[in-house]
C-alpha cells in the first residue's frame, strides 16, 4: 500500500512532457534511442533527463485553453457591451473590471495604458488556472488516461515553469519601465546608491558594491517570491487533495468538501495577491523615490 | 519541478493575452463603462435643474397668483370707490336739481305774486280814482292826475 500510495502521489505530480532525448539514450521500455529526437516522456525520470529541451503539454495546454476561455468570454462582452442597461454577462465583466481598475488607480498613479489590462489578465487568467485545483484530482487525469495519455496534470499554476514565466515577465515590465521612466543612469544609480549614500566621493564608491548586492537581491527576489509563491499555495493545496484522494472514497467528502471551500479562499486570493503585487512593482518601477 | 521551455511558451501566451486584452477587452468596455458614468451624470444633473425649474416655476404662479389677487382687490376698491362717487355724484346733482327747481318754482311765485301785486294796484288804482270821483262826484281827469296816482299805486 505505502509503495502504490506514493506511486500514486508520484504519477499526479508528473507533468506530461514533450522533450528532446539524446541519442542512445535508453528509454523505460528498454528501446535506445538511435539518433537524439523529440518525443513524449513515459515516466519521470525520462522527463527530467529532457533537462530544458522539453515542454509541459499539459500546462501550457490547460493555460492556454483557460487563458483563451478568458478572453473569448471579455471578449464577447466587450463586442457586445453598451453603455445602456447591460445585459448579465456584461454586468460580471463590468464587476471584475471595475474592481482591477479600482486596484490599479489605488496603488498606481502614472499613467500607463499597459498596467490595468495586464492586471486584468493576470487575475482571471491566474484565477481560472487556480480553478482547475477544485476539480476532482483523478476526474481529469483518469479521462485522459483513457484517451491514451499517461500523465496528465490540469492544473497549470502547480508547475513552477508557469508561475516562472509569468512572474519573469513581470520583471521585465519592471525593468523595461524602470529604464523607461529613470532612463539608464536612474536606473543603475537606484541600483547602487542605495540605501547606504555618502557624500564622500570615494565612500560612496566604496559602497556601490555592497548597495548593488542589496538592491539587487532586493530586485531579484520580486519575481522569485511572485512565482513561488503562487505555486507554494497551489502546489500543496494540490498535494492535500491528493492526499485525501487516498482515503476510502466513502470517507473523502468529510475533509476534501472543507478543504475545497477554503480553497475558493485560497485560489482567489491567490489570484488577487499576484496581480496586486504586479500593480505594487510596476508602481514602484514608475516612481523616482530616491 | 523541472525547470524547462515551459516557461518560455507560458510568457509567450501570457504576452499574447495581455496584448490582445489590451486592444480588444479592456477599451471597449470601459468607454461603455465611461459613456453610461456620463449618461447617468448628465441624467441627475438633468433632474436636479427639472427639480429647479420646478421650483422656480411654482414660485413664479405663487407670485402671479398673489400679483392677480392684488390687481382683483385693487379693481374691487376701484370700483367700489368709483361706485361711491357716482353715487355722491348723482345725490348732489339730484340736490342741485332740486334746489334749482325750488328756485324755478320761488321765481314763478315771485312773478305771479308781482304780476297780482301790478294787476292789484291798478284795479286799486281804478278803485281809487272811481272813490274819489264818488266822493268828488266829479270826473278826475285820469290824464291830469296819472302822475299823482302812478305815485300812489308805487307806494302799495
């Protein structure tokens, strides 16, 4: 039992990966690859020897889905909307907008057309790949097993590749607006001038090294805690339910159901969290506080 | 937790929807958003002046009203002062009326009293003359003495 149960864990925590295998690399059913090529992973440890050549189908087909799903259903209300009495669909897309619009105005006061439909974005996009944590753990991955796919793990933000990649995009707004609003040299010198300054020319050379560790772990842990932190939450949410997945089917409700209604809780706030925490660093990238 | 090209198609994607929410999701709805935020304004600012012009208007028939009632009563006093003079006016012509009838009339007594009075003395004046013949028994030249008895008929 404790060697299927892990087993178990193990296969709903493996990706489906698409990668590039070397040549004469031995595959799990024995077979050797004769020249290097791409093809779909049969366990973990073919996946991890993929090493960066190698996509997460699932992921990025479920993100990809849900972030079309998204814009086809905003995009409707927008084709549609009217500033007459508006219709059902058109009031929620008018709620969630307001209320990322209200965020944005609160934290930001620039003025940057970007800011407030990426926040948008990274709420609903990131909401509804929290969403698929609600469906039950072996619904999806049991019907795809039948459809021939040995792995299959539908919710996007418990891969870290994700999160990384939507929190690195974030840092390079924050960069790229940065350079823009400080230039360059603004740039560098709140990199390096900061916090320790001295009027001494050569003090303050001297502390250039040690502010630009400072500042620039302070830079790099942005999208470092962005990204871990979304997949932290979701990730162990996600192993909980698998967890309780192992108990007899007739004793699962008793702690799935509660665990489920916290994590509306969670997924929600998870989703807000990332996008205010966007809002704060693009904010902060914008303003000249030194 | 393999770190791989995953990354790099989900900030591909997250680039592409955050771009096309940008052209395609987030305008038109907030120049919905913006344009219904105008009508409603424009809406209550509407009703705010109907609301004046109301007021403003139930001021004015007040006044008109009040303005109508004072020109009513100011008519009725007119009238009733004018009412007050014809009648004034027609006493003191029926009086005038009256005094000068009561002087026609006096006038009339006086010349019939005058014409008797004349009429009087000279058959007073006949009288006389036929008594002082008797008492004469002699004719009077009525030419002779008319200068005497013009005299006596002026001192009746």
């Amino acid at each position: 039992m404790a060697g299927s149960a892990s087993e178990y864990i193990q296969h709903h925590l493996q990706n489906l990966t698409y990668g590039k295998l070397p040549a004469g690399y031995e595959r799990a059913d024995g077979s050797v690859m004769s020249e290097a090529g791409w093809t779909m992973a049969h366990n973990a440890r073919e996946a991890s020897d993929m090493g960066f050549w190698a996509v997460h189908v699932d992921s990025l087909g479920w993100a990809v889905a849900l972030g079309v799903l998204f814009l086809f259903i905003f995009r409707m209300a927008a084709k549609r909307a009217t500033s007459g009495q508006p219709s059902g669909l058109q009031n929620f897309v008018e709620i969630l907008i307001e209320f990322v619009d209200t965020s944005v105005k609160e934290t930001f006061h620039g003025r940057n057309k970007v800011i407030a439909p990426l926040s948008l974005t990274i709420f609903c996009w990131v909401f509804l790949m929290n969403l698929m944590d609600l469906v039950p753990v072996d619904f999806l991955p049991q019907l795809f097993h039948l459809m021939g796919l040995e792995y299959m793990k539908v919710v996007p933000t418990t891969d870290v590749n994700v999160t990384l990649g939507m929190s690195l995009s974030v840092f390079f707004l924050i960069i790229y607006y940065s350079i823009k609003v400080k230039g360059v040299g603004g740039f560098l010198g709140e990199l390096t001038l900061h916090p320790f300054s001295s009027d001494n020319l050569f003090l303050k050379i001297l502390l250039v090294p040690v502010n630009f560790l400072l500042e620039g772990v302070s830079l790099l842990a942005k999208p470092i805690s962005l990204a871990l932190r979304l997949f932290g939450n979701l990730y162990a949410g996600e192993l909980i339910f698998i967890l309780i997945a192992l108990l007899p089917f007739w004793a699962q409700w008793a702690l799935s159901v509660p665990w489920a209604i916290f994590h509306i809780l969670i997924i929600t706030l998870q989703a807000f969290i990332f996008m205010m925490l966007t809002i704060v660093y693009l904010s902060m990238a914008h303003e000249d506080s030194h | 937790m393999n770190i791989n090209l995953t990354m790099i198609g989900q900030a591909i994607a997250f680039f592409i929807f955050v771009v096309f929410c940008m052209k395609y999701v987030w305008p038109p709805i907030m120049a919905a958003l913006q344009e219904r935020q105008k009508k409603i304004a424009d809406g209550l600012a509407a009703s705010d002046r109907a609301a004046r012009d109301l007021e403003l208007a139930q001021e004015k028939s007040a006044q008109e009203l009040r303005e109508a009632k004072q020109q009513a009563a100011g008519l009725i006093e007119q009238a009733n002062k004018r009412a007050a003079q014809i009648v004034e006016a027609s006493k003191d012509d029926a009086r005038k009326e009256g005094q000068k009838l009561i002087e026609q009339a006096k006038a009339e007594i006086e010349q019939e009293r005058n014409q008797a009075r004349d009429a009087l003395r000279a058959e007073i004046a006949a009288i006389a003359v036929a008594g002082a013949e008797k008492i004469l028994e002699t004719s009077v030249d009525a030419n002779k003495h008319s200068e005497m008895l013009d005299k006596l008929a002026a001192e009746l």
